[in-house]
C-alpha cells in the first residue's frame, strides 16, 4: 500500500521543490492536479511539453509516484456548452495523463443539495452520464483509466447510483474513488460503516485510489481532525483495503505539512505497515 497525498495541500510550487518536500515529509504517492499545486500553470491549456518533462522527471527523481491527475471539473451543469468546456477540461487531462505515464485523471461530479435540489438529480444525472461517456470514450483511445468520486452532496452520492452509471456506461476505463469521509453527511454519519460495506460490496473490485482524512461534525460542520482523531470509521476502510487492495494508493487530503508527521504514522499503523 503506497502511503501518498494531495500535492497540493503542500503549496503551489516547481515540480522540483513540490516532490522533494513531499519526499522529505516522508510520503511515496500523490495525486497531482497540476492547475492547483505547479507554479505558472493556472489552466489546463498553460501546461507544455516541457512542464509535462519537469514534472515526470522531478517526481521521479524524488521517488513520488503520481498515482493520479486530479482534474476537477463539473460534469453535470445544467449549461451544455459551459459543461462540455468542463469536458474539454478533462479530456487534454487525460492526454497529459497519458505522457505522463499515470493510470488515472479524477473527478467528482457537481454538487447538488441532497435537502434543496433532490428533484433535479434525474437531469443532472444524465447530464453526468452524456459527460462520462465522452471522457471515456476518449480514455480507451488514450489506454487511461477515468476515476469518478461519489460524494454525498453531489449529483453521483451514493454506492447504488454509482453502481448504475457504471453498468450504464459499460466500459472498463470507468473506475471509483474512494473517499469516506464524502460519503456521509452528519445525520448519516451514525451508519457510516454501514455506508462503507456497502461501498465495498458494490464498488470494490472498481476502486481506483482512496482518499483519506478524518474530521468531527461540530454544529453541523465538517471540522478536519489529524488521522485517527476524528470520528471517521477509518479502521473498517483499511481493513477492507488490506485484504482486497493491498497496493493501492490511500492519499491523505487536507494535510497540514507541519503536522503530517501524525498522518503519516497513523495512516501506516492502518495500512499495517511497520513504523
């Protein structure tokens, strides 16, 4: 299991100076979404052949594998040409992804008010499926893999919905992201390893990476913890991923540099790897 985090989380900075600091924090894999962690590249169309050049060089010369291209986009908007530049967007990720030589670019999908918006998820659901078959459409040409994101509050929010754009797309280039923590709210939080197995059983052989942190609700607010000092049922997650993915990459998100120390440790115990 490769111990890894949001590159970003570390600053925005050159390819060199990014994966030497994350190498000397101690972690092995990133997810990377160049737009939001590289120096000079604000757009998906800034980047070059050779930042494309620095950055596969300097992550591994420090021994960072980029286990996935964060590319976040909004796939379900209601406005098609405003959705399908988004498309666009993660299209010429995925061609990045490509020379790069990393397996996955990842989304999540657009919020949507579980409490306001509920009658809308039909239409923005296919708004999402039209967007995902394009993205993946283009992904089998490339030999890329599309990761999506469940979340909550968004228009994919569960395991079952999940399930059917699956099976509704057809197509071995559409992968999951796991990430606990966006799969609960605070009134099913009670239930999260229920929301979790469930997770598990219908999505397990597709996860792609998971994305870790921890967080306590505090007058109904998510309020991000250090690994192991939230709420979040982590040791249910890892114990499903130790027997069933046992190379995947768990990157943790929202780190604080200055205390990743704790993460880093905590997030080895769960993975069962000697400290």
């Amino acid at each position: 299991m490769k111990i890894g985090v949001r590159a970003h989380d570390f600053g925005r900075m050159t390819p060199e100076d990014l994966s030497s600091c994350i190498h000397k924090a101690g972690f092995e894999a990133v997810q990377l979404a160049p737009t939001k962690a590289i120096l000079g590249i604000h757009s998906w169309g800034d980047i070059t052949p050779a930042d494309l050049t620095a950055i596969q060089t300097s992550f591994a010369r420090n021994q960072v594998e980029i286990s996935i291209l964060g590319c976040y986009i909004e796939p379900s908007l209601p406005d098609r040409k405003a959705r399908m530049q988004q498309v666009q967007n993660f299209l010429l990720a995925l061609s990045y992804a490509k020379e790069l030589g990393v397996p996955f670019v990842g989304t999540e999908t657009t919020r949507l008010d579980p409490f306001t918006e509920e009658a809308l998820r039909p239409e923005r659901y296919r708004n999402l499926k039209d967007s995902v078959l394009r993205m993946v459409e283009h992904a089998e040409r490339l030999g890329v893999q599309v990761a999506i994101e469940p979340v909550a509050d968004h228009t994919l929010n569960t395991a079952g919905l999940t399930r059917l754009l699956l099976d509704e797309v057809g197509s071995d280039y559409l992968k999951v992201i796991l990430d606990p923590v966006n799969l609960i709210l605070e009134h099913t939080a009670k239930r999260q390893t229920e929301v979790y197995n469930d997770f598990f059983r219908l999505l397990g052989e597709e996860i792609a990476v998971a994305h870790i942190k921890d967080i306590v609700f505090e007058h109904g607010e998510k309020v991000w913890r250090n690994i192991g000092q939230g709420s979040i049922d982590l040791e249910c997650v890892f114990r499903w991923l130790r027997r069933n993915k046992p190379q995947i990459a768990v990157l943790r998100e929202h780190i604080h540099p200055e205390s990743g120390e704790i993460d880093l440790a905590a997030m080895k115990q769960l993975a069962g790897i000697s400290l």
